[in-house]
C-alpha cells in the first residue's frame, strides 16, 4: 500500500476523498442486487459457452522492430498489451505475457493459444512503460521484473509506483500523475493522465491506487491510451480538451451487466471514440483473456457492427501486426473463422 510521501501526496488530491480514490460520477463496482456470491456462481460454476476460442488465435510473430521514421506504429499483443512506435521512441502499454492473471501462477483466467506466443524477448529496447492502473490483467508482476533494469522510465497513476518500488524499481524511474496532470519525456513526448471510470486493487483492498487513461502528444499525433472505463461524460471532456485524435485504443471486452459502470459495452466504446473525436478507434481488452461470460468474439462482432453503423472508421488487427496509426482499415481476420 502507499505509504510515507507518497502517501501524503495522495491525500492532497481532488480525486482522494475518505481513504480512497473516487470516479467523478457515482459508481457502484457491481449492479444493484449483485453479490460476490452471485458472480462466482456465474463465472466458475455455470457454464457459458464459447468463453474460449477452438483454434488458436491468428498472429503474425515479430522478429525485429525497424523504427518508423514518419508514422507512429502499433503493434497489438492481444487484451490490453501493446508497443507504440512514435519519433524514435518505444512506448510498451500495460504489458501482460504470462499466462495467467491472478494472484497465483496456477489458477485464473489462462491466455488463449495463439495469444500466448509473445514475450519480453520478441521486444525492441524499449524506452517507456506505461501503466494504467494495478489490475493483475494491466500490471504484470513477472514482466516488470524483468525489464526493471534495462527501461529507464515507468509513467503510471498516481500510487501505483508503490507496487513497483516494493518490485525494485528505482523511484527515480517512476513518473506518477494524477488526472489532468502531464510529464514530457526527454523525447518531447507529452503524457497527460487523464480520468477513467473504474477501480482499482490487487486484492481486496480498493481504490487505494488511482486507474487513469493517458493523452500521449508528439509533434505530429494524438493517441489516446484508454486503460479500463465504464462509459461517462469524461470522454466528451477530453474530446473537447484535447481532441481531435488520430487513434483512440479503448477497452471493449470483459463486460457483463453484473458490473455495468466499470467497463463498456461495444456500442459504449464507438461512442466514446466519437466523444474523443477519434479518426481511428483500435478495440482492446479482448483476444486474450475470458474474465467475463460473454462468448470471446463477442466484442469484436457488435463492435464491428456498430462502428460500422455509425460510421466510425475501426481497425482490427491480427495480434502482433504492425500497423501505422493512420490506418484506415485492416485484413478482416476475425468474421467468420469461428
């Protein structure tokens, strides 16, 4: 847990009230009339069919990272995990590669074949981490410690760096903000924390950490880093404040409405990506992990549609392509091979 300065830093922020970090809407973690017993019931003991694909996931492993000179790139690890390629620099974003995510190496959700090919080793050098929030399926204990030595930055919300000094992460190679606030790398890259609708806790104390999304700017482009949020009017906010983007990577998948305000639904997340003002919308937190009881390619069936409806230019990438940020549109590899 934070403790000493980094505690009292805490305790001065807006968004800290009663002993722990708050959303800016009121939000309850599970519906009204929803118990714990009840969502054990529902993810361990009933069967939902379809959490698992039957093959393995299609993917393209990479072998050697050449920088792009001109266009920001991506390459997507499956759920939340991926490198961002932007002016020279190597941008790793809430990488997971074990196999599991859970307090033990031994139970929990398993990665899907095919997702789980990919390692700290298929990486670049890589320049920056970052971290949205401490949840086991975005803050990977085994990955920070193997990389805790050769990347000289970690950008996180505000308390996790707790987690990673108690790792052996020198402090100094830790950058925690707070919503609204911004670090600029040596680089001359921009990052902005700005506010997600979620919650946080590696077991069950909550919300002691802050979960943030982030506005990375260099000098040609906007990302937005969207980490876990349950739809709300702060994506409207940052659209206004620092839109438009040129990719908006935002979570879809692991939804239920058993916990309907602390992640989105597909149509949530394409109206988010308009909210950003988004020109190109990339869909996360899927393709790796079953933690909810929706089939696994759920997400990327109604994102599709709706995106498609709306207009809202969508990009769905094999796990491990690289694609530039302005892509307009990629290989259908997810309809119809399931």
């Amino acid at each position: 847990m934070p403790s000493g300065k980094r505690l009292e830093r805490i305790k001065k922020s807006p968004n800290y009230k009663n002993n722990r970090f708050q959303n800016l809407s009121e939000t309850r973690t599970m519906k009204q009339g929803v118990s714990i017993p009840k969502i054990t019931k529902e993810m361990f003991f009933t069967k939902h069919p379809n959490r698992s694909p039957n093959k393995a996931l299609p993917f393209i492993k990479p072998s050697w990272f050449m920088q792009p000179e001109d266009t920001p790139e991506i390459t997507w690890f499956g759920h939340s995990s991926y490198l961002l390629q932007v002016d020279g620099v190597n941008i790793l974003v809430d990488p997971v590669f074990s196999e599991r995510v859970s307090p033990v190496s031994y139970a929990g959700s398993k990665a899907f074949e095919g997702s789980n090919v990919f390692s700290v080793d298929d990486l670049p050098g890589i320049d920056i981490i970052v971290i949205t929030h401490d949840h086991y399926d975005h803050l990977d204990y085994t990955i920070i410690k193997k990389l805790k030595n050769y990347v000289p930055l970690i950008i996180t919300s505000l308390g996790v760096g707790a987690h990673l000094e108690y790792w052996g992460v020198p402090a100094k190679k830790i950058v925690e903000l707070d919503w609204w606030e911004s670090y600029t790398s040596k680089e001359g890259l921009e990052f902005i924390a700005t506010p997600a609708r979620h919650f946080s806790g590696r077991t069950f104390s909550r919300n002691k950490t802050l979960w943030s999304s982030f506005v990375l700017i260099s000098k040609n482009n906007k990302i937005f880093i969207g980490g876990d949020s349950g739809y709300d009017t702060h994506f409207a906010t940052i659209g206004e404040k620092y839109g438009p983007f040129d990719m908006a990577i935002l979570e879809n998948g692991q939804y239920n409405e058993m916990w309907p305000n602390i992640h989105m639904f597909p149509e949530e997340t394409v109206q988010a990506a308009i909210d950003l003002k988004a020109k190109t919308l990339l869909p996360v937190h899927w393709a790796k992990f079953s933690l909810s009881t929706h089939t696994w390619h759920d997400p990327i069936d109604r994102i599709m549609k709706t995106a498609n409806t709306a207009g809202v230019n969508i990009i769905h990438p094999v796990l491990g392509e690289r694609i530039p940020i302005n892509t307009t549109s990629t290989n259908d590899w997810w309809t119809g091979r399931w």
